[in-house]
C-alpha cells in the first residue's frame, strides 16, 4: 500500500475527516510526528518511502527532496510554498499544490483582532487584572485612521472590507494589483513608500523575498508610534531593528502569528511588553481548516490519478 505522509500539527494531532478519502482510495496515511512540527530528521526516515506529502510549514530541502524517488505530489494545506525547495521540487517531478484561498478569512480576521487589541493594549490590559493589578494604557480610536497593507490578495481583500467596516482608510500595495477591486472611495493602491509614510497602522500580507520587507530603513521611513502586523511570515521583519523600533517608540507595538521556528524560543522581541503573539493561528479555525484540508487531499488525490 502506497503511503501519503501528513504533518500539518492540526491534523496529525486530532486528524480530519477528509484524511479518510485518502484511505479510501487506497492509501496509507501517515505521520512523522504526532501534534508537534516535524525535523529534518523525522522527515527523512518516512518521506522517501511515500507517494504522497500533505505538508506543513516545516522545512522542506532539496537534499531530502532528491531521496524521494517515489513522492510525486506535495500539498499544502494554504497557499505559503516557501518552505519547499521548487528548484529541487521541479528536478524529481514532484508537482507542489496549494489550497488557495481556504484561510483567506481566518487569517484576515486574526489581523483585525490583533489590529484591535494592540491598539487598546488588551493582552497587557488582562494580565494586569490577572497579577492584582489596574495599570491601565490609553489607546486610540480606529476611526479615520489609515491601515497600510503590504500584500492585497484574497486575504489583504477581506482585511480590507473588515477595515472599511471599521470607517478605516486604506492604502494597499501589491505587486499584481487587482484594479478591478474598488469597495470604498476609503480604498486605493499605493506604493510601499507611501504606505510607510503615511499609515498608522501596517499589516502584512505578502511572501518574504531575500531580505526583510520591514528593516531599519523601512523603520525610520514610518511615521512615529505605528502599529505592526504579521500574520504572514516572520522573514517579513528584521527582528532586531523591530525590537529598537519599539524602544524608541518608532513603533507603537508589533503583533504576529509568525516565527523564524515554531514553537519559538523566547527572545528579548517576544518578551516585550509591547509585543502580542499567538501561535500561528491565522488558518486554525473550524472552516478554514475544513476548507483547507478538503482542498489539499483533492489536490493530492488529482494529481496522482492523473
């Protein structure tokens, strides 16, 4: 029986419905390590010996991806492909799907609520009342205020009517600008200068490139006293030039579901009191999840029967 490798922590934790289609069709589903995202290691003593890999975030390198001589298809369940060496990818033809679109709402409203609770500072708020405490921190209003997005795909589409809902401003960025997307005269596309120059408020929603999109200089370009938020990938960010941002008040406060490794190792950044984290829950909703992981076995499931 043919093996189809799944690693997504969701669903090799608790498993899924949809991971019984593959079963049914004939295959063998399974896990390198149960509820936890696995090694390099773990990855290399099952993947070669499979047909089939419904991935995760883990890396996924060309070395270990020229041993799979039977793997023809990865699937992911979202849209990120980062973590997998295409070169190597396209070199054993090894088709790599996506489940585009199936977190898009998720992952947009965990933007707005980190957005929200940032600038009323509730993470900080709460574990003052939990330690005895009544320190209290005045917030702003969102109101009129400008939401700057770096990234205005399908997720940057749904922050972006979630905003205007919230009688926000919005300035959006994107490489490949959907001009036929106008929901507000609020609404426009702008330039990521002018994004950093003028927005209180920045959440990204783009692939990292080579270096960091939101570095010193990008910084020091901002207005003073900007709200950061990465529900994308932590390659977005130069850690340590976000960390003085914060200290010297450049930045407001800086919100993400995203780590160079997860789970992290604690840093002086994820300690500081005016940093929220969660968990890279952007997608770990019921729907999105759902959504996700029916879309990533059908694409499994079509590739390799042709």
């Amino acid at each position: 029986m043919e093996k189809i490798l799944v690693t997504p922590r969701s669903l090799s934790n608790n498993g899924h419905p949809a991971l019984e289609n593959l079963r049914e069709a004939g295959y063998e589903v399974v896990f390198a390590a149960p509820g936890k995202q696995p090694t390099e290691e773990e990855l290399k003593a099952i993947l070669p010996e499979c047909c089939g890999y419904l991935a995760g975030v883990e890396p996924v390198g060309g070395d270990l991806l020229r041993s799979c001589a039977k793997l023809k298809v990865i699937s992911r369940n979202g849209v990120g492909v980062d973590n997998v060496d295409l070169d190597a990818a396209g070199e054993m033809g090894i088709s790599v799907e996506k489940a585009a679109g199936t977190n898009s709402r998720g992952v947009a409203e965990l933007a707005i609520t980190l957005m929200l609770s940032g600038v009323r500072s509730v993470p900080f708020s709460s574990g003052q009342i939990k330690a005895g405490g009544w320190e209290r921190r005045k917030g702003f209003e969102v109101e009129g205020r400008t939401l700057g997005l770096i990234g205005c795909g399908q997720i940057g589409k749904y922050t972006t009517k979630m905003a205007l809902g919230l009688d926000m401003k919005v300035l959006a960025y994107d490489l490949y600008p959907d001009e036929s997307f106008n929901p507000s005269p609020d609404f426009r596309y702008a330039s990521v200068e002018e994004i950093f120059a003028s927005a209180d408020i920045i959440s990204l929603h783009c692939p990292p490139s080579d270096k960091p999109l939101i570095d010193s200089a990008g910084l020091s370009s901002m207005k003073d006293g900007v709200l950061l938020v990465n529900t994308a990938r932590s390659g977005l960010i130069d850690e340590d030039a976000v960390l003085d941002a914060l200290g010297s008040g450049k930045l407001f406060g800086y919100a993400t579901d995203v780590f160079p490794k997860e789970p992290p190792e604690m840093s002086a950044l994820i300690a500081h009191e005016r940093v929220i984290t969660t968990p890279h829950i952007g997608g770990f909703t019921v729907e999105s999840v759902d959504r996700a992981t029916q879309t990533a076995v059908d694409n499994i499931l079509r590739v390799l029967n042709g």
